[in-house]
C-alpha cells in the first residue's frame, strides 16, 4: 500500500470545526457528530473486507466523480463517515454485483445507500408479466459511447499489454481501430479491469475461454426466449422486450453468483 503523507493536525481540526458549523449541532438522540479521517484511515478501516483497497484506487473513485471528500487548506483529503459510508457500498457493488462504474454511478445517482450485499429484487409491484423487476446488474442500451485508447486503458486499469493481446487473440476484446490506434469502449475497460485482477493470481487469457464461453450460451439462450419481441418493429414492445432482457439477465447473474457461492462453500468446508 502506498505512503500518504498525514496532513498536519491543525488542518484537521479546522475542517473539523467546519464540519459541525456546517453541519449542525448533535442530533436530539446526542450522537457525537461525524469527525472527518484521512485516506489513509480509510484504507485500514476497509481492508479487512476489501484487502484489495488501496490509496490509488479511492483516488480513482474520485477522479470518476464516485467521491467527493472534502479538501484542507493543504490540499488534504478527508472522509467523513458518510463518505467511507458511500465508498464501502461502491466496492460491494464492484465485488458482488460486478457492476460497471457507469451503472454504480447511475444507482448512486437514483438513491441507493443499501449495504451493496448483493443483487436483489427492486421492492414494489410485480411486472404485469407477473415477474419481480430485479435490479439489472449491466445495461444492454447504447453505452456513453466513450472510447479509450489502449495507453489510457493501462493507465487506469494497470493492466499489461501482454495481457490486452491476449484477450483480443481469445475474443474476450474486439476493440475499435481509428486511424490506426485501437480504441475500447467502457465495458470493455472494465473486462479488462477485471481481467486484470485474475491476472495476479495467474489467470491468463486462455483460462477465459470458459467464462467467454458461457455468457455465449447465456446471451443465446436469452436471446432465444425474446427474439420475437427483440425484432418487432412496435417501438413500445422492443422497448419492453429490452426491459425483459436486462430483467433477466439480472436474474441469470444473481443465480451464477449463488451456485459459485454454493460451490465455493464446499471447496473451504
């Protein structure tokens, strides 16, 4: 884990005392009100969940506009409770729901402040198909339509080079070539974001093949189950046959993650 340098303890205090100026007075129940911590805090506070956490990777969050700590005099970053709050909900949902940080960004944006533990049916009415509308874990529609271009990928990724040929040789990436520089779009970023994190345990290109492989037969199998709607000319059907896929794919994900659960059990046990 890097060395952050601590700010020094005046500006802590000061942005303390701004803090509960802007904030108020303790609440009726007397709670002591949020003290602010530093980053490096944070990471300790996080590991023993998430022992991948790193200073680095909150300053990425960040500079995906995920996080918004507050700032010293110095140029500090300090966390209230409330953003470590947020942040330990961002990697739940990067761990156990593998959600892109386009679509965290969009559930952060809409109000979810649950613990993250794990994909899950959306409260209210069923659909009038009689089916639960669980909470889509992926987005099928158009993407932002940002590209990336292959330095900007390893950059933010720290993945090899080495590895992004491998991925491309397996079809796990296409890429997009622009005059002559190879671009990928989000999803692809974060494939091979993850792909990267397999990597330090030895997973190669070629050990993808099976996860290639079945969202293949996924993606066909779903495919099958609403092709008549996916190409009904009636822009109000397609658009709730869309609605249906991405319903289901939710469903499909949580299912994967509970039969690997129930596999892993057995293999610690």
């Amino acid at each position: 884990m890097a060395i952050q340098a601590q700010p020094p303890q005046a500006d802590v205090e000061r942005l303390n005392a701004e803090l509960e100026r802007t904030e108020g007075a303790p609440g009726a129940a007397g709670g002591p009100r949020q003290k602010s911590i530093t980053i490096g805090t944070v990471c300790k506070a996080l590991a023993q969940e998430f022992p991948d956490i790193s200073i680095s990777k909150i300053r990425y969050l960040e500079d995906q506009k995920l996080l918004t700590p507050r700032r010293t005099p110095g140029g500090y970053r300090l966390y209230t409770q409330g953003d470590v709050a947020r942040l330990r909900t961002i990697l739940r949902m990067q761990r156990d729901e593998f959600l892109p940080l386009r679509v965290i960004r969009q559930e952060l944006a809409t109000g979810r402040a649950g613990d993250g533990a794990g994909i899950a049916p959306v409260p209210g009415k069923r659909s009038r198909e009689g089916m639960r509308p669980w909470r889509t874990s992926v987005s099928v529609r158009e993407a932002t339509g940002a590209l990336y271009s292959l330095e900007d990928v390893l950059e933010e990724t720290s993945a090899e080079a080495k590895l992004v040929r491998e991925l491309e040789e397996y079809g796990v990436v296409k890429g997009e070539l622009r005059g002559g520089v190879r671009y990928f779009d989000e999803t692809e970023r974060e494939i091979i974001g993850a792909v990267a994190e397999l990597a330090r345990y030895g997973v190669g290109g070629r050990n993808l093949r099976v996860f290639r492989s079945s969202a293949d037969r996924e993606a066909t199998l779903l495919q099958q189950i609403l092709a008549p709607a996916l190409r009904s000319r009636n822009p109000q059907r397609r658009k709730e046959a869309v609605e249906a896929l991405e319903n289901l794919a939710a469903v499909a994900t949580h299912l994967k993650h509970l039969l690997l659960v129930r596999d892993l059990r057995k293999i610690v046990r």
